[in-house]
C-alpha cells in the first residue's frame, strides 16, 4: 500500500480519546490541555499508577464530566478491549512508559515489556477494535516518543527526522522498538499513525528522578548536587507545555504517517544547568549569591551516558506551524515558583519507596 504521509483534510476533533499515561508528568499536561482544545470529546485517562504516575497531578480536572480515570496495564489486553468497545476511541495518544534511563539501566527488561510489548498490544487490541468497527479511515494511533532513539551526537549537528535510529539505552532501544511496531502496524495494516520525537521536557509535576526537579529539591533541602562524570553531557530542554501545545497541534494537523521531531533549540550542560538552578533557587529563598554551590558533588557517570542530544524542529514548525511559546528563562523560573509553591506534592511524590531507590542509586555512585 501506498504509505506516504498525507495531511487530514480538515482539523481534526475527536469525540473520544483514549491518552495513556496520563497520570505521569507530561501525560497530566496533555490532558489538561486537551479537555480544553477538544470541547467535544471525552477523555479517558488510562494508567498503572506506577510510582510515577500520581493521581494528584489531575487534581483539578477531576470533576471534569468529561473526564474518566481507568486504573490498570497496557499490557492487559482484556481490559484494553473492555475499554475499546465501551468508550468507541476514535484517537489513542500513547504516553504510558518506563521513562528514566537510569532504571533502564538496573531493570532493563520492565523498560522492553511496559515500552515494547504493552504497545504492542495496545495496536493489536485497536487494530481490532477498529477494525470490526470499520472506523480505520477516522482515527488515529499516536505515539508520543523521545529523541534518544537517534542516539548521541558530538559537538556538531542536530537530529532530524531522517538521522538513523541508534538507541543506546535499554530504554531508548525499547522507544526505538515501539517507534517500529507503531510504523510496522501502519505499513502493514494502514492504521493511521502518527509519531513525535521530543527531547527533554521540564515543568510542573515532573518526578524528582529527573534533572531538574531533583536539583530543586536538593538545593531547597540543602543535600548534595549529584553531577553525573564531568557534568558537560548536553540536553535541548523544552518546556513541557510547549511540548503538550506540540502534541496536540500533531493530533490535530500531522500528517498520517508522519513523524515530528519537537524540541526548542535549547542546550544546556548539565553542569551550566544546575550552576542556573543554584541561582534561581538561592536567589528566591533569600540566600546569599552562590550559596548552594558547595554542594555540586561529581559521581561516578551513567552507564553508556549519551553525550549530547539537540532537535531540528524546522519539520514541525514548516509543516504545522508549531513554535515554543516561552523562553527558558521564562519557563525556568515557572517551574522554580511551582516546585516551591508545591512542596505537599514534593513530600508525597518522595515519600515511601522512592527515598529508597533514591538512597540506593546514589550510595552506589560514590
Ligand atoms: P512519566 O514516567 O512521568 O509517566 C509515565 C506514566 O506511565 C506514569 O503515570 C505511569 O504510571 C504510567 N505507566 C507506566 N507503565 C505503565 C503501564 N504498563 N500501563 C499503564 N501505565 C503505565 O513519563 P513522562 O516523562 O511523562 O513521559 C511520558 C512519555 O513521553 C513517555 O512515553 C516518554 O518516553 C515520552 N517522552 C518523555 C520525555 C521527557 O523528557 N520526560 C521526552 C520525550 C518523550
Ligand atoms: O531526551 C528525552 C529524554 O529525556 C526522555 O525520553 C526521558 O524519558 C527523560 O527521562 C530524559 O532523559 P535523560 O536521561 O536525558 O534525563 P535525566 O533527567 O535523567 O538526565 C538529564 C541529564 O542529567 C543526563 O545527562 C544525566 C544527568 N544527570 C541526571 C541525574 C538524575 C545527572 O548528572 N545527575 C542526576 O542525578
């Protein structure tokens, strides 16, 4: 069959939406943002609730009438297919993921059977679902994916939507796996799929395993800074609202087939990066200039660390006119001024298991 990407006729609105994932950091973002931009459409949130997914993210769309949460595994077929034919999805904005390199790396095998075999089956039960319904020319599979699918770069380059798959990472080997199921299922069974390709986000309720909440939290608490090796590995970080402004213009506009990379031309060394935070969050609790900068502590590095990520978003910007809305500097001190605000969310995100994982992780690193 002829697979070339093709553009929807018209704006694309949606009765029926199935996003999974939506309990987890960018997950909560896109429903909230989609509530709003598809008036007409009910949105069914469907999530483990592993520790990174946490209901209070969605606190405020609870009441929603809109709005339905379905706790459970993409891995479930039986319930995916409960659900499918209760709801009658006509879009699927796959978000549900082991998504931290470092866990990929403990416990590799939760990264391929979550990332690789509950998107598979989450296809095959729509392919099915859509098929006997006889709706496969109205809807639309989405994969919401990452950039480390292209590997790393060095000094020079960025990563277009053409730029070879090179995964290097259990968990970006099973992103790039899911990436080809995705295409494979549009290939063979012309299931309308579309894919994105974003670098790292940042924002409100991310889970403080990653950079930058994890920095806030330690600066705020006055604990050690831990910079993986030399801290000059390079991240383009995208505000993670911008990222949901990125996909729903995608649900709405992309072309079927498609992929689009997404990202904000905006490198940072990690070790500039916390130096930033430092400034940010010393300067709003009061402290004095550098204050937190004894408390940078070089660890031992991450495993295979990629060195250097960096998008070319021309793709998206040309084709569907996406385009970041706040600067760094804007979306940095937005963030700052939420973890702050919300140390309640903070102290039960961190509460339990996590310290666990968390005094084991970095024990080890010396
Ligand atoms: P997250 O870890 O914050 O959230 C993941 C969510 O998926 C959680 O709510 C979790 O409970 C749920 N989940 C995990 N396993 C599940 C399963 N088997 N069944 C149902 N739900 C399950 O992740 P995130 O940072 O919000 O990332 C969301 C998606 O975006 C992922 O697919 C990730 O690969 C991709 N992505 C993330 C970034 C980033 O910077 N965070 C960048 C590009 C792409
Ligand atoms: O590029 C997109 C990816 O960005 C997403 O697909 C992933 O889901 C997301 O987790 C993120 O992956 P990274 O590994 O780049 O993000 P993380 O926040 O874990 O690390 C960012 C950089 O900071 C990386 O170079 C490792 C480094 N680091 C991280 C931690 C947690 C440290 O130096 N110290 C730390 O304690």
């Amino acid at each position: 069959m002829d697979t070339a990407p093709t553009p929807p006729a018209t704006a694309r609105t949606f009765s029926s939406l199935l996003v999974t994932g939506g309990a987890g950091f960018i997950g909560s973002h896109v429903i909230r943002r989609l509530l709003r931009t598809q008036p007409e459409a009910r949105v069914v949130n469907l999530d483990a609730l592993t520790y990174a997914g946490n209901l209070a993210n969605l606190k405020d769309v609870e009441g929603n009438e809109r709005y339905t949460f379905a706790k459970g595994d993409i891995r479930d077929a039986d319930l995916l297919q409960r659900l499918f034919s209760e709801h009658e999805f006509d879009a699927v904005i796959h978000l549900a993921a082991e998504s931290h390199v470092d866990r990929s790396i403990t416990n590799p095998l939760a990264f391929l059977e979550t990332n690789i075999l509950g998107t598979a089956t989450l296809l095959n039960v729509a392919k099915h679902a859509w098929t006997e319904r006889g709706c496969m020319d109205r809807v639309l599979f989405y994969h919401v994916s990452t950039d480390e699918v292209y590997g790393s770069l060095g000094d020079e380059g960025l990563f277009t939507e053409t730029t070879p798959y090179d995964p290097r990472s259990p968990y970006s080997a099973s992103k790039a796996s899911s990436d080809h199921v995705v295409r494979a299922y549009h290939h063979t069974y012309g299931m309308p799929i579309v894919i994105s390709n974003c670098s790292n986000n940042y924002g409100s309720h991310q889970f403080p395993e990653k950079l930058i909440p994890l920095m806030i939290r330690n600066i705020v608490d006055q604990r050690p800074l831990p910079i993986y090796g030399a801290g000059i590995n390079v991240r383009d970080w995208l505000w993670v609202e911008d990222h949901a402004a990125a996909i729903d213009t995608v649900l709405q506009n992309g072309w079927v087939g498609d992929t689009y990379n997404i990202g904000g031309l905006n490198e940072w060394r990690n070790i500039d990066l916390v130096h930033k935070l430092i400034e940010l969050v010393d300067a709003k609790l009061g402290r004095p200039e550098g204050h937190s900068k004894a408390l940078i502590t070089f660890v031992t590095d991450r495993a295979g660390h990629d060195l250097r990520y960096a998008i070319d978003a021309t793709h998206l910007e040309t084709r569907l006119g996406w385009k970041p809305s706040v600067t760094f500097e804007e979306g940095l001190a937005n963030t700052v001024d939420w973890y702050l605000d919300n140390k309640a969310w903070m102290d039960e995100v961190t509460s339990g298991d996590y310290q666990q994982y968390y005094d084991q992780h970095y024990a080890n690193r010396g």
